[in-house]
C-alpha cells in the first residue's frame, strides 16, 4: 500500500475518512494515556485501529501525537541529570515506539481491512506543546529533529506523514520541507482560533502561499471546536489549491485527560461534517473526543 | 505519595484527588502504620499553573477548557489536606504525627531554567500556602526547590501565613541545587527567611549522601533528605511532572534502610523516601532507627 489510491481519489475530487480520536479513546476505554500503551498493552491500541477501519476509514493515524525524543527528554534539566535519573532506555525509547505505531497500524490494516485501500498516517505534531507556539524551535532545530522522526516513521512503513495540531508557519514549512526531501507525502493540519486564524496570528492565505510551493499534499484544520473550525474553513477555503480537510474535537480538553460530553453525538457531528463537505473539504475525520461511532456516521458522506 | 499511587494503577489526573481520594488517604494511612512521623500531602507540582500552560491562554483554557479548571487547584489543596487528616485521625495519631503541606516549584521539578522568578513566585506560591492554613496543616514543607529565589518564595509565603517550614533542594549530579546554585547559599538564604529545617531530595542515594555532608557543615538546623530509587521514566507526552519511575527492585527496603542509618549517624535528623519508595521502605527505615529513635523523623 502507498499513498497512491488516496491521492488519486483527492484528485478525483472524492471524499477521504480520516479516523477519529486515538489518545481519548484510550481513556474512554478506562485507560491511561500516559506511556502512549504501544509497548504495554499494543493490541489494545491495534483494536482501536481496527475499530476505526470497520467503521470506514480511509486513513489512519498512528498513535503517536507528541512522541518524540524532545517530549521525554525536556522532564531532565539537561543531557547530565538525565544520565544521572533517566530510565537507561531513553536515547532509544521515542524512535522504538514510533516506529511500533506505525506497525499497529499497519497490523490493524492486515486484519480488518478488506478490499477498500486504507493508508497509514504517521501522526505528528509541533515539537513543543501544541498549543503553545511561544515555545517553538528555531527553524534549523526543528529541521533536524523532524528529520529523525520522519526517517523512523518512514522505515516503518508508513504511506504518509499527517502533521497535525500545527500553530504556527514556521515549524510547519520546515516539518514539510522535510517530509518532501524524503520523498513522503505530507498533509499539514493546523489549530485555529475562533477568528480562523493559526495560535501565531498568522492568517490562512499566508499560510497556503507558503505551504502550497513546498509541495504539500493537502491542508487541515483540527483541535479545535467545530465552531472554530467553521471560521477557520470559511477563511481557508477560498484560498487553498490543493485537497482540504477538517476534524474538530468534541468536549472539553480536561488535562491531563479528556472531559466526554454529549453535545455533539455522531447524527450531530454528521450535520457538521456535512457543512464542511459542502464548503469544498474533501478530507474528514474527527480529532479529540470522537469515537468510532463518529466516524461510522462520516463514511456515509464518502458517496 | 506519587510515584507509590502510580505504581498502584491510580490514574494520574488531577493527583488522584478527585477520582481515587479513598486510595490517597489509604497510602497516607500506610505510611502512619509503617512509622512516619510526619505524613505528606500528595500536593507535589499541584498548582494553578500546570493546567493554564497546556493552553494557549486564558482565554484558550476558559474556551475549551473543562468547566471549573480555573478554580480547580484549591480544592485540591484542600482534599489533600482532609484525607492527610482523616488517615491521621483513623490511626489515632493525631497528636503525634505532622501533616506537613508540600509546596513545590510552580514549573517542572527538574527545569530550573523555568523557574519563575521571585516576584512572580511569591504571590502565587502565598495563594496555596494560604489554603494549607486555612485547612491547619502543621507545617510546610517546600520539596525539590529547584532555585534559591523560588526556596525563598516559599519560606516568604510561609512566614506570611506563620507556619512552621521545612526546606528541601533538589541536587543536581554536581551536588549542588539542581540549578547548580550552591547548596551553602541555599541554606543561608532560607535559614535567614526561618527555615526551620532543611533537607536535601529527588536524587539517587548516593548524591544524597554527599549533600547531607555539606549540609551538616554549613547549618545548625535540624537537616535531613530523602532519596529517590529506581530511574525517572517520564511520560511520553508533555505535560507536567509525572511520578514514575522504574527499575526500583535494586532498591529493596532493607537497603535503602542501611543507607538512611548511616545518614542517621553522620547527623540528619529526618529521614524519608522519595519518589520510588513505598510504605515497605518507611517501615524498614522506621525500624533501623528504632534504637535511636528519641530525636529522629520519618517522612
């Protein structure tokens, strides 16, 4: 499988499922997210796959949003006190769990797949938290560590890179220059605020015309309230040349966990949906909080 | 406290306080039973700030946030201080075991170059030292400082709200304060602001060891420490400090016991267990010192 069939249905001008919400969905089933379960419980995290595939996925995505070398190195003051305290595993731990993400996924494809081509998606976001572009790296920094990631994600065998929860330009065009210099194709999502506009200010049409040059395969807008993903495709649309995406987050973001409410169950998050389809996006899933339920309802926009 | 709930399978949200408190008071109860005579509320890094930096802001946090984040962090200072009193009053202990109400860096344990400054630490650790005396704790105890300036943040906070305080420094694989400020100087600063104890934690034995010599040479106070065992196995998310560690098996309770005796011997007056640690460890502890008990305090 290669990312072949799902960039030929964009161009066809065909709607792709994206899955739903792997993180909360662990916790909904009752539990802990914090070691990402991809070495303790992996067929746990393969089910949900799975799940996500029975219910019409077209693509998935990997289990591992913020797992990389930086997360677990920055709970050390530095590279001494980490030798000093650290589990002895940690040079090695992010990339050996990455690189298992991508082949759960890839597993789960193998089991519940059955004639309908399903993509694998390396799921990636910012290197710092997501919602705080104050914290970026520079520019160079983030080349090289993306650079890493991407390498391991692609040894795996992953057909696609979707970087996801994105705030700002900056790490977004050097996440992609990457991604395009190892030859793999790459959907950019970003976080938008109720204005429409990425975490930095910047605004959607900066952000296509320094995206689009690059390469980039489509752009998405998710994590956020569908509301804010409304103003966000209002503002995106008219502007994008390339294939267009959303998935909104359901409840309220509870940290360290997730707080499930019922104000958008899946026939109301089918209408919503369905408004994005209708204002040009073509690529539709559900972020934190949605369920398979959820996305069983999307797949009847795949018609 | 953390690292032990963990270890149980409690769910590290909101500090166990919300959704697993019979499972915190029931460790606090342990700990009473295994010989602590001064238990510790399971507040460590609880503070307004770990919830409003996974948000973009305010704003963000009030948007999508769950209801009620914003005034989240007191009523857990105060769960915390409750199931500390009501473990204490179970055992019947109530006149002879402290609960001291742990304060802590505002920002992550081992990134001192986060750490706010003294200006902006001071208001904000006083709103959660106000709240442990308001609920009567006996004493503060300010764990793993990880600067001088937020140490006397705390010790300012705990002379306002007039209760007794302990201080304990986090030591860097130099052997100084985590932020490689010199432990001497740490000691100073806070014995000046009424420390009326220090201590040193949240680091392997051994550099225990060497910063209770230092200790011993630089202060009159009371002093001790607190180890951890094991290895820090951080989450692989962001987030805040997250109490695991593993590997803790080359650290049975009967030698970290024959440690804290030496320490014992060479001054330090109280002795407890860190991150790793378990009630097992307090009571192997508690009972190496039996013979010389008069004076000596398990935390």
């Amino acid at each position: 499988m290669s990312y072949q069939a799902i960039g030929d249905k964009l161009r066809a001008g065909e709607t792709v499922i994206l899955d739903g919400a792997i993180g909360t969905e662990i916790l909904r089933r009752n539990v802990t997210w914090a070691d990402h379960q991809l070495a303790s419980q992996p067929e746990f995290v393969r089910g949900i796959h799975e799940d996500y595939i029975r219910a019409g996925a077209d693509v998935i995505s990997t289990n591992s949003f913020q797992l990389c070398r930086r997360a677990l190195f920055s709970h050390f003051r530095d590279e001494a006190h980490r030798r000093q305290i650290g589990a002895a595993d940690l040079d090695h731990r992010a990339d050996k769990l990455l690189a298992a993400s991508v082949r759960l996924a890839i597993d789960a494809r193998q089991r519940a797949a059955t004639g309908r081509p399903v993509a694998v998606a390396a799921a990636i976001t910012t290197l710092e938290w997501c919602f705080r572009p104050d914290l970026a790296p520079s520019p160079e920094q983030a080349r090289s560590e993306y650079r890493e990631i991407f390498q391991v994600v692609k040894d795996a065998g992953a057909d696609l890179v979707l970087l996801e929860t994105l705030n700002s330009i900056s790490e977004a065009r050097a996440a992609l220059e990457v991604a395009k210099s190892l030859g793999l194709a790459c959907w950019t999502s970003f976080v938008c605020d109720e204005r429409g506009r990425l975490f930095t200010g910047e605004t959607m049409p900066e952000m296509v015309a320094a995206l689009e040059p690059l390469g980039v395969d489509a752009i998405l807008l998710n994590c956020a309230p569908p509301g804010d993903i409304n103003a966000g495709m209002k503002e995106l649309l008219p502007h994008a040349h390339v294939a267009t995406g959303a998935y909104a987050h359901i409840g309220r973001f509870d940290p360290p966990e997730w707080m499930f409410t019922d104000e958008y169950p899946p026939t109301r998050y089918l209408q919503v949906a369905t408004t994005w389809k209708r204002m040009g996006a073509r690529i539709l899933g559900g972020c934190c909080g949605t369920t398979p339920d959820h996305i069983a309802a999307l797949s009847s926009l795949r018609a | 406290m953390g690292t032990e709930l963990v270890r149980r399978g409690v769910r590290w949200r909101k500090h166990g306080l919300l959704t697993d408190a019979e499972r915190v008071q029931q460790l606090h109860a342990e700990y009473l039973a295994a010989g602590a005579d001064v238990i510790r509320t399971n507040t460590f890094q609880l503070n307004p700030r770990i919830y409003l930096n996974v948000f973009r802001n305010r704003q963000h946090m009030r948007h999508i946030g769950a209801p009620g984040l914003e005034d989240l962090t007191p009523k857990l200072l105060r769960t915390s201080v409750r199931v500390a009193r009501q473990a204490r009053a179970d055992a019947g202990r109530e006149k002879r075991a402290a609960i001291a109400g742990v304060l802590a860096p505002l920002e992550h344990c081992f990134r001192p170059d986060l750490a706010p400054k003294f200006e902006q630490a001071c208001p904000e650790q006083l709103e959660l030292a106000r709240v442990f005396a308001e609920e009567k704790v006996d004493l503060l105890l300010g764990e793993s400082m990880n600067t001088i300036a937020e140490a006397c943040a705390v010790a300012e906070a705990a002379r306002t709200v007039g209760l007794p305080l302990w201080i304990s420094f986090v030591i860097g694989p130099e052997g100084e304060l985590l932020s490689r400020e010199p432990l001497a100087r740490a000691v100073a600063e806070v014995e000046k602001l009424g420390a009326q104890a220090v201590l040193v934690n949240c680091a392997p034995p051994s550099d225990i060891e060497r910063a209770l010599a230092k200790l011993k040479a630089v202060t009159r106070l009371p002093f001790g420490g607190f180890a951890h065992i094991g290895r820090f196995s951080p989450p692989s998310w962001k987030f805040e400090f997250f109490p695991q560690f593993g590997d803790t098996d080359s650290w049975p309770p009967e030698r970290y016991a024959g440690e804290a005796a030496r320490w014992r011997k060479k001054g330090a007056t109280i002795l407890g267990g860190c991150c790793g640690t378990t009630p097992a460890h307090i009571a192997a502890l508690a009972q190496a010192l039996e013979l010389k008990r008069e004076g000596v305090q398990t935390a």
